[in-house]
C-alpha cells in the first residue's frame, strides 16, 4: 500500500492474525527475514490455542520464547520446529511429569528405521527436558543414559566430477538449472545463503553475504563461469534463483526443484545418469573437495566455505594429501620399476 506520504509500505497479512509491517524491499534480506519471522510467530500463535498446562506442547510453545530458540538463525529455527511439531502432534497432550525413560527408549525403538532422525530428536528432547528443569515442572532428566542409535554415515553425498559433468552436460547454460548449479559450485555455500543471493550481493567482482546459519560473513571472488551466467540475467532481478512463477525461492522449495534437476538428467533411453542422494548441500561438500584437491589449506576453504572450525574442513585436506602421497607412491614405484628393468646384471 502507499502511504500518506507516497511511499510504498508492504504488510504481511492473514486472516486472524494481526497486520505486521515488512521492513525494506520485497526480497531483500531485512524484509524476507521479518516475513519469515512473522511466519513463524503465526505458528507459534496458533500452537498457544492448543496447549494444556503442563503438556509437551506447553513445553514446546514455552521454549519457542526462550533465548535460546529466538537467538537462532532462521533456517535452524524451521529444522527444530519441523521435528518438534511433529512430536507435538503425536505427544503433545501427554504430562511432562509422567514421562520416564522407558517412553523416550520407546519412542526411539518406533523410530529404529530413520537412525539419523531419531537422534536429532533425542537430542531435541534433552533440550526440553533442560528447559523444563529450568521452569521447575521436573526435577531430572528423563533423557539421561537413553543412547542414540548407532548408525555409520558420511552425511551428504558429494558430488564427484563425473557427476558434475553429466549435469552441466544435459542443463545447458542459460538454464535456470545451470545458474543454480553454478551458485551452488563456485560459491560452496548453503541452500538458504543461494537462494538469497542477488546483484546487491555483488561489488567489484566479489560476492559477499552474511550466512543465515552462523553469521559469518563471506566474500568470494566471482569465478569467471559464474560470472557468464550471471550477466545473462535480467538486471531487475532482486535474487538470482527466481521460481517459475518470478518470485523467489523457499530454501525447502528450492530442494525439491533442484532434486527434480538432478533426477532429469537422463541418457537417450531415459535411463538416469545420476544416483539417487545428491543434493545442493552435496555441491558445497564437492566446493570444499575441489579447493583441496587445488592445493588450498584448510584455512582457504574456510574463507570461502565460512566453516568455523578447523575440523569442519580439515578431512576435505586430509583426504586430497592422501590421494596426491598416493599418487607419488605409486609413480616411484613405477620409476623403480623402470630402472630395474634398465640395469644389466653384473657378469
């Protein structure tokens, strides 16, 4: 709407709820993070009408106000709440009082099929259990001793460059799949971070954006296959990734298109190129690989990843060290096999 003074003011309305204001530009960072914040505090609202005191969704709706919950970035907020609203939904009107040990082994047991899921919700479930000690409604923890379920991973699949290649190969550039794609590999950062970008990001060849998750800022130089995609655009764009509607992109969204890309690339016959499991989040983990196979220290790829920890990137140095020692192992071997067959015995 325009206001008495003719400047544009944008609101984020829904029926029931009150009229919020949406600072800044539509799609600027300032304005997608109030209108994800007023998206959230909805849920909140309509979580409140159905609590009874002293429930799990008491509990829930209590630590969505605590300093804990609101000092998070917006992207972790929406994972906590996609599992705990689920565990309200199926929990919610239980007492916090009366849950023992043997309810959290069960829960666990009933989720024995999804290991990683199951763990990221006991976890969740000891934080709560901490803010309900905190509030006084128990005096111990439920959650103590209960073990997470052993299960072995590497987390997200990697991209490796014959995967890349077969991508690149069927989205041509000038594709909407090829701008993502590029985003995602010469930039090496997050789902929720690309999808923001935009040419206000943009200054001397050098991209800069503060990163949802952990604030950190980053600047990365434009690779030059980045760049040819990105003068292509439009100018008026305020994000690069645009939906097919115009608009931009949900992180969530911006996964299951991304993953139909992924599952388009396809040989003549129609038979898949690709295997099932890659993601944009594999791209940045394929980024990280890549400056260390270039020879980067770990301290290089965390100015372009923004990893805040030396472990966080130092397996993508060990694992190029490893491969370039072996690559010299075995050329010597090869050399000192030459130069034996090259020695004449002695008579």
């Amino acid at each position: 709407m325009i206001d008495r003074h003719g400047k544009p003011r944008w609101y984020f309305r829904r029926p029931g709820f009150p009229r919020r204001a949406l600072p800044g530009l539509p799609w600027s960072p300032q304005f997608m993070a109030e209108y994800a914040a007023a998206m959230e505090g909805d849920k909140a609202e309509i979580g409140k009408k159905q609590t009874l005191p002293g429930s799990i969704a008491a509990l829930i709706a209590s630590y969505y106000r605590s300093a804990e919950f609101t000092g998070m970035a917006e992207s972790t907020k929406r994972a906590v709440r996609n599992i705990l609203e689920r565990f309200r939904a199926e929990h919610g009107d239980k007492r916090v009082a009366h849950l023992e040990k043997r309810h959290i082994q069960k829960i666990m047991a009933e989720k024995a099929a999804t290991p990683d899921a199951a763990n990221r919700l006991l976890r969740l479930l000891r934080t709560l259990m901490a803010h309900a000690i905190d509030l006084g409604w128990r005096r111990d923890d439920p959650t103590a001793g209960v073990k997470k379920l052993r299960h072995r991973t590497e987390g997200f699949t990697t991209w490796e460059e014959e995967h890349i290649d077969a991508f690149l190969a069927h989205h041509g550039a000038g594709s909407r799949a090829h701008l993502a794609f590029s985003l995602l590999l010469y930039t090496g950062q997050r789902r929720g971070d690309v999808v923001r970008m935009g040419r206000q990001h943009v200054r001397a060849g050098v991209l800069s954006i503060v990163q949802q998750k952990t604030g950190q800022e980053v600047s990365i130089p434009i690779h030059p296959n980045l760049r040819a995609a990105l003068d292509a655009l439009p100018k008026d764009n305020l994000t690069f990734i645009m939906s097919e509607r115009g608009k931009p992109m949900t992180p969530e969204g911006f996964t299951n298109w991304f993953r139909k890309m992924v599952e388009a690339v396809v040989d003549d016959e129609g038979k898949r190129l690709l295997p099932d499991g890659l993601s944009p989040h594999g791209l940045r983990k394929a980024t990280c690989r890549r400056l260390a196979e270039a020879g980067c220290s770990a301290h290089e790829i965390m100015a372009i990843s923004g990893h805040q920890t030396l472990a966080e990137v130092t397996r993508y140095t060990v694992a190029a060290n490893r491969l370039h020692l072996a690559e010299r192992a075995v050329a010597a071997m090869e050399l000192n096999e030459t130069r034996t067959k090259t020695v004449k015995p002695a008579k």
